[in-house]
C-alpha cells in the first residue's frame, strides 16, 4: 500500500508560502516571473521574438488588469518572503449547459519548482472553482512540455486533444486537458 502513494501529497509546501489573490501593485512581479520563466521553459521551442511579443502584449498590467479582483477571474500569486515567486489564473468559460473554467496560466520561476508551490496554487484554484460550483477545469499545454504534462496528469487531468495555435510566426502544438471539478476540491 505505501508504494502505491504519490510524493505529490505527502510533500508540504515551503514554510511561509501564502497563495492569495493577485492585486494591481502585484502586476510587474507578475510580468517578471512570467519573463524568467517563460525564458527557462520555451527556449528551446518558442522563437526569442515570439516570446518577447507574446510577453511584452499578455503581461502588460494594463492588460492583465481586467482580471484583477473581476468576476470568473480566479488569479493568484504565490509569495514568499514578500517576492512573488509564481501565478495561476483560472477563468470562466462560456459553455451553454456547463460551468466550465480554464487555468490560463500557471508558472513558478525556475528556482522554486518542485517545492510544491505549483500544487499549491493549483489547490486553492480547484477549492474556489467547486465553490463556484464550476463543474470542469481544462488547460492546454505545449504538447512537447513533458514536465508539466506529468505534473497536470498527476493532479488528474485527463489528455483530450491536441490542437495548433498560432504564436507570433508559428504555430504551436498544445495538448487540451480536462480535469472534472467536485466538492473534494473544497478540502484545500
Ligand atoms: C508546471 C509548474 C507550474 C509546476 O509547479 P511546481 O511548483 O514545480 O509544482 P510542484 O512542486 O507542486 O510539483 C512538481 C513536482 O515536484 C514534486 N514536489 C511537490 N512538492 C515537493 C516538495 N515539497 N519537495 C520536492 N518535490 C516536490 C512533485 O512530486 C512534482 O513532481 P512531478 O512533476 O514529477 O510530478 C512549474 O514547474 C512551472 O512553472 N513550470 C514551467 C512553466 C510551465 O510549464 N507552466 C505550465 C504551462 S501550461
């Protein structure tokens, strides 16, 4: 029975760590985890000028402002020893007969990984979404992101599909994952 069990829940995060709602001072921090880290992860994959416009347009705090404190916007900040040091934002998605929400982004600069902030974050989203009586949460990945495939996989996102999506000049492949959302995710 204990080799059946996953490091994933008995691992606790870093002493300190508070996930709580983004505000508009947390912006640039923001802006600046997404920088570093999206330098880590894409570099291989992502043209440098596909990644400096997509940055430079999505991470711009007048542009992430709608999402702050808004209604269907569930964004928060991971803080340690007061520096953001990763985000997730969850949203709602139409959908005609089912209360559907996307992670639109999740990132946690590069020296924080696998301390179980991601997880964290990733927790207290789930607990709002079943509070908002959300009923599925779905992401798209970047197909060739191996690690975070097996981390969303491991919080029990089930693979849909894959679909091509148009960054900048090229064209990205993302894999589509669904994870159903229920009163479990209230116990955070
Ligand atoms: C994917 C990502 C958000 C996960 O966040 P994270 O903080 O690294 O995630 P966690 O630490 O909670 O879990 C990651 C791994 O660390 C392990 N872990 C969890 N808590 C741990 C702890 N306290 N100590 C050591 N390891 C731990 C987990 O077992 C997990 O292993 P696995 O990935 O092999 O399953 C983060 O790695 C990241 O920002 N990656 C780059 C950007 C990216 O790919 N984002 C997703 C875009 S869709």
């Amino acid at each position: 029975m204990e080799d059946n069990l996953n490091p994933l829940f008995l691992l606790s995060p870093p002493e300190g760590l508070t996930i709580r709602l983004v505000t508009l001072a947390d912006l640039p921090q923001v802006a600046h985890v997404a920088r570093i880290t999206w330098d880590a992860t894409y570099n291989q994959t992502i043209a440098p000028e596909n990644r400096r416009e997509f940055l430079e347009r999505s991470y711009r705090p007048e542009n992430l402002a709608d999402a702050v404190d808004a209604p269907g916007h569930w964004f928060y900040v991971a803080e340690l020893k007061q520096e953001v040091v990763g985000f997730g934002h969850f949203l709602q998605r139409y959908h005609p007969t089912q209360r559907r929400a996307e992670l639109v982004r999740l990132y946690v600069l590069p020296e924080y990984q696998h301390e179980g902030i991601g997880t964290a974050i990733l927790k207290t989203g789930f607990a709002a979404l079943a509070e908002a009586h959300m009923q599925q949460c779905f992401v798209s990945v970047q197909a060739s992101n191996t690690p975070a495939r097996k981390f969303y996989e491991g919080h029990g996102f089930v693979f849909h599909q894959n679909h091509g999506q148009f960054l900048g000049t090229q064209i990205v492949i993302m894999a589509e994952y669904t994870r159903p959302i229920s009163a479990k995710d209230l116990e955070v």
